[in-house]
C-alpha cells in the first residue's frame, strides 16, 4: 500500500489540480487522434464559417479575401430567394413533423398492445426506413413520373386525371412532405415503442384495481412517462426538418420556380455551385442561431419533469 | 341482475373492455393493414419491378400484376441485374467503392471514438473536462455545418487533388461527438472494479484496455460500427460532391448514373435501387438487437 501511494513521483501538478502522470499519458494518447480530426473537419469549419461571413471569401480565390463587415448579412436580409427558401423551409417543417410525429406515435402504441400480426407489422411500418434517403428519392421520382409513374396508373383506375407532382410548382413540396415522412416515421415508432416498452406493467395494474379507465390510464400514465422520448424525438426531427437537403437535391434541384428551394440547399448552393463561399458562410451562421434557439427553447419547454 | 357492484374492481373492468375492445381490435387492424399497404407497397414493386423487363413493367402498370413478378422462371428474374453490370462498366466497382469506404469508416469510427470516449470517461488529464464540455455542445447545438467550410478546408489542405479525394473524402468521417458520447456513457456505466482487479495484477493502462475493456463492450461497438455502416454506406450529398469520376463512385452516387442514363431502362433503375438497400436489408434483420439497443439509447438523451 505504501508503495503505491507514497512515491511523488507518479503525481504531477498542473494549473493547482494534481494528475496521475501515467493516466494523463494514457488519456492524451487516447483522446489525441480524436482530437486532432475533431479540430480539423469540426470546429475548423465552424471557424471558417464564422470569419468567412464577414468577408467575400470565394471558393476560387481563397488566397485574398477581403473584410466585408455586415455587407453578406445586409445581402442576406435583402435576397428575396433566400427568403423564399426560408419559407419552403418553415413549410416543410410545419408539415412533416406533426404528419411523422402524430404517425409514428399512433403506430407504436397500436403495436404495443397485444394485436395480432404484430411483429409483422412492425417490420411493414419499418421497412422505408431501411431505403437510403437517394434510394427513397429516386424511387418516388419514378413512382410519380407524371406520364408514365405507378401513382398516376393507380389513380387513372379511380378516373383522377394524371397529376403533375413534383412538375407542379404547387405539390412539389407537398410530395417531399409525405414521401419524408413516409421514409422516416418507422424509425420514430421504434423509438416509441421502446419508450413504451420502459413503462412498468404495475403501473396499469395498479391504476387498474383503482378503477381507472383506459382513458385515464392513457392520459395519466402512457403519456406522461413517454414525454421525454417525445421531446427527443420532437426535437431531432425538428432539426433534422430544417437541414432538409438531399430530398430536393435529387428530385427536383430545388424547383419547379425554386418550389423546393431549402435553406441548406440554398447555403450548399451558394457555396459550391456559386461559389460564393462568404455569403454561403453569412447565412449559415444566420440559421445556426435560428435553429439553435429553437431548438434549445424547446428543450427547456418539455424538459420541465427533469 | 347486476352484481358488478359486489365484484372487485378488476373483474368490472376486465368486462367494461371487452365488447368496445373488441370493435376497436378490428378498427385498429383494418387501419393498420391500409397503411401497411402504403409503407410497402413501393418497396414490394421497386423488389417486384427489378425482376420484369421494361416492357413488362409498363404494360403491367395499371393491373395489380404490376405487383406480381411477370414469371415464376426464377433464372429469369436477374436480366436487368446482369444487364446493370453490362450496361455500366464501372458498376461493379461502385459496389466494391462502397464497401471499401464503408469498412475504412467503421474502423476509423471504433478506434478514434471508442479511445476518445475511454479517455473522457476514466482518464484525468488536462484538459480533460474541456474536451468533456464541448463534446456535449456539439451534441446540443445544431450548428448548420454545410459542406461549404469543410470543401474550403479540404482544398486548403490539398485534399481535394485528384489522388487524394479519396482519403478528402474519408478523414471527415472518422469522428463524432455523438459516438465519443456513446462510448463515454458505456464505459461510465461498467464497474471499476474489473479495470482495477486487472490493473493490480500489473496490466497497464493500454493493455487493460484491449484485454478487458474491449472484449466487454462488444455491444456498443456493435451498435456504433452498424450505425456507422448504414450512414456511410447511405451517404450521398458528400459523396456525389466529391466524386465526379466514375471509377471512384459510391453505389449511392451511381444511382444517379442509372436513373438518368438515355435511353432509360425502368427495370435496370429498380435492380440498382433494390441491389443498393440489400446490405442495408441484411444488417436490419441481422442486428435487430443492437439496432433496437442503439435506437433507445438516443431515444434516453
């Protein structure tokens, strides 16, 4: 015993705390590579972004650029396009979170009562999910191809005059709306689900011999104990609604008359396609803190039982 | 006559159920077999359609057959498969391109994060509850990180020449503040008492680290390594940012390729989405269980 903790020589102080010497080793050998890549391609970016928007930083002479102060912002609260991205944006997200939410909640407690064919349909509600996004996306752009697409076939059976979809300035969204959704909601269901699964059967029991009804139990019990999943879910699927991208990318670059325009494809745009990576960066840092108070509100809003 | 005032109370309430329930039961699988129609559907005639010829799927579109393959000949199902390989020389080699970046990503994945999260969790060093601090940050905060500034930093470091895309393309993958994360919260969670046991008998730090540690944790390495599959091998707006030349092409990037090839083959299409999501498929059904254990993990925070 004295052995080991007598000799000085494996302590050392730094800045007032005292450290194990070999742990500090181990520790900074392990964290290092870490360390090194996260400062690199994560918070290097994040800088980039940051400084790049108070410049005309362009992708082509990235070797002399110049301070522009607020000009990208004063540009950014003035282009009538990015607004229009904004609002495709914020309409996406209106429509999709509750259709997922309300989806994937409803599904999973259907399927977490003793139904029949459960398993089944858990796998059926599921099975989008495993689609890549580029997959999903190619595969409903045939589906809905206006002439000769599987959907229009289907409603020419019932009479409806073939649709224009994602031709269509008016549907584009609305199509990206509900094929998101459709792709995305069996993940949220599974997550329910073993939210629901954490519930203690003794609570329903006890709840039962009190006379509760199934009401009751569902207001007073179910709901309650799955609010903390709900407020994960509610809020990954929120911001992951906002960086809508790769949806619009592949089936419509963003049109028809910029129908389908989205904030981060519109930040991608700029940036690459343009080039124009100050602007790019002035935006992006705008919606960061858009979405970081959203987000964050939202978190203290329905994190209130912790 | 009624005596459910003498019964107890759960015997009243079993009864109340019973006639409502059982009409709800039958709503609820009606329901539940309508929408079940509507998530597969598309994926049974994507499965379906890579199977017929584009003929076939055309002339089949508005009967239910469409549903149905056009022959129960099973050797005559892979044509547009085959015709896929035929078709697009560097096909084959998308394929070989996603496993080769998938399997480079996952190990970069395990090691960095895996030791980044054991050093966060039972190592003090300085420093140690900075990296702690922005590690969580960068959970919470949803920072727009576009591609923009990491395409900047990429060509600043030279990354983008063309011999080097590759390793452009694959570096940024490596770690996560998410996954350091989920190692942390696993190996706060396991006894010290194991460590310690293993530390007195004389085993060093690192060696205790790959002798007892790892071969305890197989179950998030599991959960991070699939996870890690199904985003790398999914990727898409990167990838197809990164790689114009088509002997470097992802699967995910080549689909592009197939969809919008003149003149376009239907069938061909459906075979390259449907060949794209079996690896994916596979892992589903597979790795249920760590699948599940992942998923109520983030569910919990």
């Amino acid at each position: 015993m004295e052995k080991v903790k007598k000799p000085k020589s494996i302590y050392y102080k730094f800045l007032g705390k005292t450290y194990i010497k070999s742990d500090s080793i181990v520790g900074i050998a392990f964290i290092l590579p870490a360390v090194v890549l996260g400062a690199i391609f994560v918070i290097a970016p994040m800088v980039i972004s940051l400084s790049y928007a108070f410049t005309d930083a362009n992708l082509l002479r990235l070797d002399e650029v110049a301070w522009a102060g607020f000009g990208q912002f004063k540009r950014a609260f003035t282009d009538p396009y990015l607004w229009n991205a904004f609002k495709n944006t914020l309409e996406f997200v209106v429509k999709v979170v509750p259709l997922q939410l309300l989806a994937a909640l409803g599904l999973a407690l259907i399927l977490n009562t003793k139904i029949k064919g459960n398993t089944f349909f858990r796998w059926a509600f599921f099975c989008p999910v495993m689609l890549s996004l580029a997959v999903t996306s190619f595969l409903w752009m045939n589906l809905l191809n206006p002439q000769e697409g599987l959907i229009n076939a289907f409603l020419g059976a019932f009479g409806v005059s073939p649709q224009p979809f994602l031709e269509s300035p008016k549907q584009a969204m609305n199509v990206i709306v509900f094929v998101s959704a459709w792709q995305g909601a069996g993940y949220q269901m599974l997550i329910f689900l073993s939210g629901l699964k954490n519930i203690p059967p003794e609570l329903y029991e006890a709840a039962g011999v009190d006379g509760a009804g199934s009401a009751t139990k569902f207001f007073r019990i179910t709901l309650p104990s799955i609010l903390p999943t709900f407020s994960f879910v509610l809020v990954t699927m929120l911001i992951g609604a906002f960086r809508l991208m790769t949806q619009p990318m592949i089936m419509t670059d963003g049109g028809p008359v910029d129908s389908t325009m989205t904030m981060s494809f519109y930040i991608y745009r700029q940036g690459i396609k343009y080039r124009d990576v100050a602007y790019s960066s002035a935006i992006a840092l705008i919606y960061t803190v858009f979405m970081s108070v959203i987000a964050l509100t939202l978190r203290k809003v329905t994190d209130v039982k912790d | 006559m009624d005596y459910s005032h003498t019964l107890p109370n759960f015997v009243k309430v079993k009864r109340k159920i019973s006639p409502a329930g059982v009409t709800l039961k039958t709503a609820a699988i009606i329901g539940l077999a309508l929408l079940c129609v509507l998530f597969l559907f598309p994926v049974v005639w994507m499965v379906v359609s890579s199977f017929k010829t584009q003929d076939q799927i055309y002339t089949q579109l508005s009967s239910w057959r469409t549903f149905l393959p056009a022959t129960w000949d099973v050797s005559k199902w892979f044509v547009s498969y085959k015709n896929l390989f035929n078709a697009f020389d560097y096909f084959g080699r998308s394929i070989i391109n996603s496993a080769i970046y998938c399997t480079v990503t996952i190990v970069g994945v395990l090691l960095l994060n895996s030791f980044a999260g054991y050093a966060l969790a039972r190592l003090e060093f300085p420093g140690s509850k900075t990296i702690g601090t922005i590690v969580l940050l960068l959970i919470i905060v949803p920072v727009e990180t576009s591609i923009v500034p990491m395409y900047v930093i990429l060509k600043k470091l030279g990354l983008l020449e063309q011999s080097v895309r590759v390793v452009g393309y694959l570096l940024p993958g490596f770690v996560s503040a998410f996954y350091i994360f989920m190692f942390r919260q696993f190996f706060v969670g396991m006894p010290r008492e194991l460590e310690e046991a293993a530390r007195i008998d004389g085993s060093s730090r690192i060696s205790t680290y790959f002798k007892i540690i790892m071969p305890l944790s197989k179950a998030i390495f599991a959960t991070v390594a699939i996870f890690t599959f199904m985003g790398a091998w999914n990727e898409y707006v990167f990838a197809q940012l990164m790689f114009s030349k088509q002997s470097e092409m992802p699967l995910q990037v080549f689909l592009q390729l197939v969809n919008s090839f003149n003149p376009k083959d239907l069938s061909m299409v459906m075979a390259a989405l449907t060949f794209s999501t079996i690896p994916i498929a596979i892992v589903y059904i597979f790795c249920q269980r760590y699948i599940i254990e992942g998923v109520s993990f983030s569910g919990l925070k």
